[in-house]
C-alpha cells in the first residue's frame, strides 16, 4: 500500500468526542479540490458528517480554492462533499449512529494516490470529562520530567 501522507487533522474532535471506531472513507472531489487538498488547504474545523439522506456526506469541511486554478471563478469552499464508502459500512454506520450521543466526525485528511477522510465515530465528553483529561495529561507530563507532584 502507498504511503499515505496526512494533510489535515480535526484535533478538536479528539478533545470534544471519545472516539470509538474509525472508517476511512473517499471523497468526491473536483479536479482542483484535488490539487488543493495535497497542498494541505484542508480546514475540518467544525466539519461533520450527515447520513440523513442515507448517503454519508461530509458538511463544513473547509477546502480552500486552488491558487493556480483558471477559469473557474464561482467556487464554494464549504460546500457539501459526498463520501464514498461501501453499502456494508453505511449500514454499520447507521446503526451505531442510532445510539443516543453518537456522532460521526471526520478525524483527517490523507492523500496519496487517492484523497481520503478518516471518520471516527465518537461519543461526546462533557465539560468535566475534558478537564480530568486535561490535568491526567499535566500530571503525565510533570512525572515524565522528573518532578514530584
């Protein structure tokens, strides 16, 4: 398999969400989203995936327009996107998006000889959730540098 070289990542959507699985899906792109997503002119930022119409679509992922592209002057940069994965893993998807407190998000953006975008499906954290987080990391870090806490 080629490497794969990710060009964007949602790091918010590990601290909001407990990610429990992961799918790698393609996405529909137009010629210069293509060249633009392997520049790295991806923002996830606010981005998720919608499975109402029964196909995955990936909204508010931000796809900035290509520098050298000519000629096509009307372009949405957060338009919505369709993602491709198989009938199976749809239902997969549905099914655990079923559950109260579900989401599905994307996680990143890799391209090699094809664009992709890893979804994770998550489960919200509350607010306190993420600061235990937060002062398990510091703690982590204080012992990793030798100091008592």
């Amino acid at each position: 398999m080629a490497s794969m070289k990710v060009v964007a990542q949602n790091r918010r959507a590990r601290y909001d969400y407990e990610i429990v699985d992961t799918v790698e899906a393609g996405i529909m792109l137009t010629g210069q989203e293509v060249k633009s997503c392997r520049m790295g002119n991806v923002n996830l930022g606010g981005a998720y995936v919608s499975l109402l119409t029964g196909d995955p679509i990936l909204k508010n992922a931000n796809i900035a327009p290509y520098a050298f592209a000519s000629g096509q002057t009307e372009y949405e940069p957060g338009r919505d996107r369709r993602l491709l994965l198989k009938k199976s893993e749809v239902r997969k998807l549905q099914a655990a998006l079923a559950e109260q407190g579900v989401s599905l998000v994307p996680l990143e953006v890799r391209a090699g000889r094809h664009i992709k975008v890893v979804l994770g499906l998550g489960k919200g954290r509350k607010r306190i959730d993420k600061r235990q987080r937060i002062k398990e990391r510091d703690m982590k870090r204080k012992i990793q540098k030798g100091q008592e806490y």
